[in-house]
C-alpha cells in the first residue's frame, strides 16, 4: 500500500517548524495526540480508496484547526442579542465591574469569611451580608443559600417535615427544568395541602386546612404566568394576619424578588422584596441572578427566631454560598445603597432601563457597517424594531419596546443557517429567529465595535 508512504511520521510533524510552535502553545501531550487522531484518519481514508498524497497535504491545517477548537473554552463569552435580558441559559445577570473586581480579590487571596478579625474568633460566613440584606429589605435577618430553589428547599424541610405546606392550586408552579413545587415539596419531606381552585382561592379555604399537622403556609409569586379573568387571590397582609393567629409561619416565594420599584425605571411594577416583608410574610425567598442582577445566590430574608432554626438545619452546609459569590455579592448589593447611581452601575438594570431610542440609534448606525459583512454571505442587514423581554420568568407577558438588526437572506432556510453560523462563531451571536429573518435585539449591545468585530470573526 504505497498510500501509506505518503503520510508523515508522527515524529515528523512534531519536530516540523509548525509542530515546535504548536507544542510551545498547547503542550506536547495535546498536540501529540491531535496528530495520532488526524493520522489514524487519514490511514482509514487510504484503507478505502484515498489518495494518500493529497490527504498528507490537508493534514498540516486540519491538526492546526483541531488544535485552536480544542484551546476555545467551551464557556467563552457569547453575545447576547436574543431579546432576552436575564437569560436562564446564557447565564443570567453581568456583573457589575465592582463584584468582578470582589471575586477576584476572593479568589485569589486569603479573606477573613467565618474569622471574626476583632475578636480573632469563628464568624459566620453570612455575617458579611446580613446587615446589608436587612437595610434593604426591612427584615429582621437573612440567610444565603445556593440558589432560590435551595432556599425554598431548606424552609420547606426546616418548617414541614412530616408536616403539611398549605399552598393555594393558582400557585403551584413550575418555574423550568425540574424545578416543579410538587416535586420540591415531596423531596424536603413535606406534605402538599392543596387548597382552592387554579383562578381563585379564598380566606377560607386557607382557614379551613389549617390544623395541626400544618407547618408551613406558603405563597408563591406566580412570576412566570398571569392567571386572568375570574380569579380571587388572598392579599398577602389578610395572610399573615391569618398566619399569625394561627402561630404558623408564613412565607412568601417571590422569585425574581427586586430590591428597587421597577417602574422608576419604566417597567411593571414588580413586588419588591421590602413590600413582601411590610406586608408580613415571616419568610422571603429569592434569587441573586434574576432582578437583583448578582451572581447565583438563593436568600431568605425574615424572623430572627425562624432564620436561627434554617441555620441549624444541616442542609445550610451542603447548600451553602462559595466565597467567591459572597464577595461578588456584597460588592453587588452595596451598590443598592445609593440607588441615584444604581441604573448606571448595574448591568442588569441600565440594560433593562436603556432607552429604545438610543438602541434605535445604535441600530441604524451599525445597519450599514454590518450590511457591508453580510452581503458577503448573500444576506442583507436593515435596523427593526423590536421587543425585549426581561427573562428568568420576572413579568413574562411584558416586552420592552427596542431596536436591532433584522437579517435576512435566499431560501427558506437562510435564517436558520446564519442563526447557527453566528452562534458556532469563535465570539458567538445569539439572535432570535421571527418571521423567516433572523433578530439581532441590541438592548444587552454595549458597544458598536463588540458586534463588528465578532462578525468579522464569524
Ligand atoms: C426563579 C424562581 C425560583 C428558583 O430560583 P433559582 O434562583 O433559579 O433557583 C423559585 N421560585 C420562583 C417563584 C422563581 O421565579
């Protein structure tokens, strides 16, 4: 088989001058085995048929090619211009540049995080964002836990083992993945007391379950769905009066859970997490990556007296916060402390609240740059309007008026092709697909260079 006497020696294209630089590169174990897969393929080829002389020539740019896919990180930045600002897949919240700066002070240094450095002994590692939580919210006391659906985990276990969560039937939802009330509830040992109906649910069916295997009342935030039309809800207060009286603790999941009115920004008013403990739920859960705009982080807010009893569950260990979060979260949280500047420093909400005329603005000026790169790939580019959606289910019925980039091309499939060529790019694109064109929403588009010179790559 003289096919064969035409490829070269694995020996021969490491000690090459290509080899050489690729191993100072990548390391001599990676590029090693690039060329044993590149080889072992290539003799496959010549075994049925190949010319081995041709395959030989591609073999130099195919293990280049194997090598710089390898060396992209499979996390590297995208470009998220789907519409969706809190996008559960792409990660949620950007961090503002203070909380970065924090987590990598915390990574990369010793920091006193259950050391109490006045009196030299053990602290608590939610020492450090307790006071802050508790000026935010109005509460007594707070906890951190892994993530929101941690959070609730851990109260319904501490509160309802054995026992019983009275919840109303409008509220039992499913927020996405596995994350269903039912299916939680059953894990942390507690018993779901449905009560009511899907629409409505009165003050007595609450006062009708309550009895002494009850040890738990919770209200969900129905943040992902609006139920409509016929429906009765029991105000939160009237609640936690009925609560109250019965020596039950109630709480109240609210999910997306902001720290600031919304609609200062321009949104739909949202509950805030200081109106839920005003109103007198016991307990508030929410989330760090939704509204807050923060890193990955579950808290309960609440009672002095039943926070005490969560920290003494044995579960807050295995569902405790990392230092690097606790550090990019307080950086985050003490931005909420001067709330004239908060639009400006955090990420989440200057995209949220940016003005659709400054995105239309962006849009037209960027139209003809990138029309002048995709005519290249026979499509054409022209600005649009379009709607943003906040994402991570907080007010899902509302979109946000915003502008962006609208690309079309030839054949019924053209958007789907260029959907997966700018997402597989080495700077992926997100867009979403509408009426056969491919969006480019650019509200999350900070800067008119960042989209060009992903395209370029693209
Ligand atoms: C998002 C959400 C959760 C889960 O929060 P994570 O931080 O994603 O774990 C729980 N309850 C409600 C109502 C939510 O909206």
């Amino acid at each position: 088989m003289d096919g064969f006497r035409a490829l070269p020696s694995v020996d021969q294209l490491l000690t090459g001058a290509e080899g050489q630089a690729q191993v100072a590169q990548h390391g001599r174990a990676v590029v090693t085995a690039a060329i044993r897969a590149r080889l072992d393929a290539a003799r496959t080829a010549i075994r049925r048929g190949g010319d081995g002389a041709a395959l030989a020539a591609l073999l130099p740019d195919q293990i280049e090619a194997d090598l710089a896919r390898q060396a992209r990180s499979a996390l590297r930045p995208v470009l998220n211009l789907s519409g969706t600002v809190l996008h559960t897949n792409l990660g949620r919240a950007i961090l503002p540049p203070e909380a970065i700066e924090a987590a990598a002070q915390a990574m990369a240094n010793p920091l006193a995080l259950e050391f109490d450095l006045g009196g030299g002994s053990r602290g608590q590692r939610d020492d450090h964002l307790r006071g802050l939580l508790c000026e935010l919210t109005g509460a007594e006391d707070a906890t951190l836990l892994n993530n929101n659906a941690a959070a609730v985990l851990i109260a319904l276990n501490t509160f309802s083992l054995g026992r019983e969560t009275v919840v109303s039937r409008g509220e039992l939802i499913e927020i996405g993945g596995a994350f269903r009330l039912p299916d939680i509830m059953a894990r942390a040992g507690a018993v779901l007391r449905e009560i009511g109906t899907t629409n409505r649910t009165h003050p007595r069916d609450y006062q009708d379950a309550l009895r002494s295997e009850t040890g738990l009342i919770l209200k969900v935030h129905t943040s992902n769905y609006r139920i409509e039309g016929f429906t009765a809800e029991v105000p939160a207060p009237d609640l936690a009066a009925m609560a109250r009286a019965a020596g039950l603790p109630l709480m109240n999941d609210l999910g997306a859970g902001s720290l600031v009115d919304l609609s200062v920004y321009g949104l739909r008013r949202e509950p805030t997490v200081a109106e839920a403990v005003a109103e007198g739920a016991d307990l508030v859960t929410f989330s760090g990556d939704k509204l807050l705009g923060g890193p990955q982080a579950g808290f309960i807010v609440g009672r002095k007296d039943l926070i005490a009893q969560i920290n003494r569950n044995p579960l807050k260990r295995a569902l405790r916060l990392d230092k690097i979060r606790i550090a990019a979260l307080e950086a985050t949280l003490r931005l909420y402390r001067d709330p004239d500047r908060l639009a400006e420093r955090l990420p989440t909400l200057r995209y949220l609240s940016r003005p659709e005329p400054e995105i239309a603005a962006m849009a037209a000026r960027l139209a003809p740059q990138v029309q002048a790169i995709v005519a290249a790939w026979d499509y054409a580019c022209a600005p649009c309007a379009c709607a943003s959606q906040i994402g991570s289910g907080a007010l899902p019925v509302d979109t946000i008026p915003s502008a962006g980039l609208r690309l079309t091309g030839r054949g019924g499939d053209a958007a789907d092709r260029l959907s997966v060529r700018l997402r597989t790019a080495p700077r992926p694109i997100v867009g979403h697909i509408r009426d056969g064109a491919l969006i480019l929403d650019l509200r999350c588009l900070s800067r008119d260079d960042d989209l060009l010179s992903a395209l370029a790559l693209a």
